[in-house]
C-alpha cells in the first residue's frame, strides 16, 4: 500500500497584523525573524500620551495529513498570540502578550482515539520595564525572557527581575527568577517527569559583566540554579548547578575577529 503523508503550513498566517500599521506590504503576510519585533522599544522620551497603546495579533496554523489506503488521520495546530505595548511615564513601558493554542485531530484508524482536543490559554509575557534618563539604568520585572551570553545555557521567559548597569567601561547585567508559576503544559523548564507533577520548581540566580575597551571586550558570566521540586527522602533528584564562564573576545582588524 502506498502511503501518503502530508504537511501544510498556512504562511499566508503567521503574519503580525498591527492595529496601527498604516501602510501595507506583501512581505508582511510571511514569517521572519523579526517577528518579536513587538519587544523592540525606544526609549527616547516616549510616554503613553504621547505613544499611545499599540496592540497586535500573530496567528500561525499548521496542518498535517496521514493516508494510507482507506485510512487517514488529520491533525491541525493554530497557536494565537495577542501582545499590547504601552509606554507609562518617560523611560518606562509596559508589555503584556497572551498565548492561545488549539489542537484537533480527526482520526479514521483508531489509533489517536484516546487523544482528545486540546485547547490551552498562558500568559506568555507580562511585565513592566523603566530606565534612568538616557537609559543608562534599566529595570524589568515580571514575566519575561532572560537571556546568559550568546543564549546557548540560558534563553527563555520566567517570573522574575533583572537590572541593567551601563557605563564607559564596564556594564553589568544581574537577574534573578523562578520557574514555578508558570502553567505545567507550557513551562519550558520541564525537563524530566517529576518537573511535570510539581511544575518545575527551581530559582536561577546571574549576571554578567562586560569591560569594554575600543573594539575589545573582556566578558564574565554566572548562573546559580536551585530546585525545588518534590522528591522522596531516599531519592536525590534535584538538580542544582553552578555556571561561570570569561573570554576575550574584540576586532583586530576591518576583516579579522577574535573570540
């Protein structure tokens, strides 16, 4: 029997469509990577009555498709994004963007019939952000991304604050967060089955520091993390960590950089 598998993304939808977009472009209707655009801010003096409220929608379907003979199974993914941006008083804003996913299958083997439709809602990002005058001070806190280096140990969203310190010579990043409270079914930090049952209790505190002189950099980084989660006495499962890492990294010259 030949079979037949098929994939559909619908590209004309994971497109952002902003309330306050005045001009429109065909390249809009595709996804790229600067979809999070949305978090870009400048914080040149703006404030709400001067910005005002922008809002938008990211919609991004996807369909796949199994045949074999007389037997097909149909499955279908639309995940919703609604995000709102709104500067407060000069220097700060704040950002709010809820997360919605839909699944549907539609099965002729039996074989998913234990599977049911699922429909889960998250607030994927809620948090508020102020700097000092000519932003050399910047505080966030809330539920957002933390990032470590270049994001290969640490990337992603959780409840928490940073503050960032930015002079001539040096500038200094320091975070701290928990992972606990955001939904079971959608927290990126479930790592295994007991992250599962509690949620994934843990604590990660960090930062950075960068000494800048010319085109050369001297980087330190750290991360201290702390699990909470629920074990038995007899078991030791949690998984605390400790991360520090430097380099030197710069430009000798137009075409030749080092790291």
């Amino acid at each position: 029997m030949k079979k037949i598998i098929f994939v559909l993304l619908i590209f004309l939808l994971p497109a952002s469509i902003f309330a306050q977009q005045k001009e429109f472009s065909i390249e809009s209707f595709f996804y790229n990577e600067k979809a999070d655009s949305d978090l870009q801010v400048d914080y040149s003096g703006k404030s709400f009555s001067t910005d005002g409220l922008k809002y938008g929608l990211t919609l991004m379907p996807m369909y796949l498709g199994y045949f074999e003979g007389s037997d097909s199974v149909h499955a279908s993914v639309t995940n919703i994004k609604l995000w709102g941006r709104s500067y407060l008083w000069p220097n700060s804003y704040i950002y709010v963007r809820l997360q919605e996913s839909l699944m549907k299958i539609i099965d002729s083997t039996g074989f998913y019939e234990n599977i049911q439709d699922n429909f889960f809602f998250d607030v994927d990002m809620a948090f508020i952000s102020m700097a000092s005058k000519y932003g050399r001070i910047v505080f966030s806190g809330g539920r957002k991304n933390f990032s470590l280096g270049t994001g290969l140990l640490l990337d992603n969203r959780a409840d928490g604050a940073s503050l960032d310190i930015y002079t001539a010579y040096v500038d200094i990043n320091a975070f701290s967060f928990y992972t606990g409270l955001m939904a079971p079914f959608n927290n990126p930090y479930n790592l295994s089955e007991y992250d599962y049952n509690d949620g994934s209790e843990r604590i990660f505190a960090g930062g950075s520091a960068i000494a800048n002189y010319y085109n050369h950099k001297l980087y330190f980084n750290g991360l201290y993390q702390l699990d909470y989660s629920q074990t038995n006495k007899d078991e030791k499962r949690n998984y605390d960590s400790k991360y520090i890492s430097g380099g030197l990294t710069g430009i000798l010259t137009g075409k030749l950089t080092y790291f």
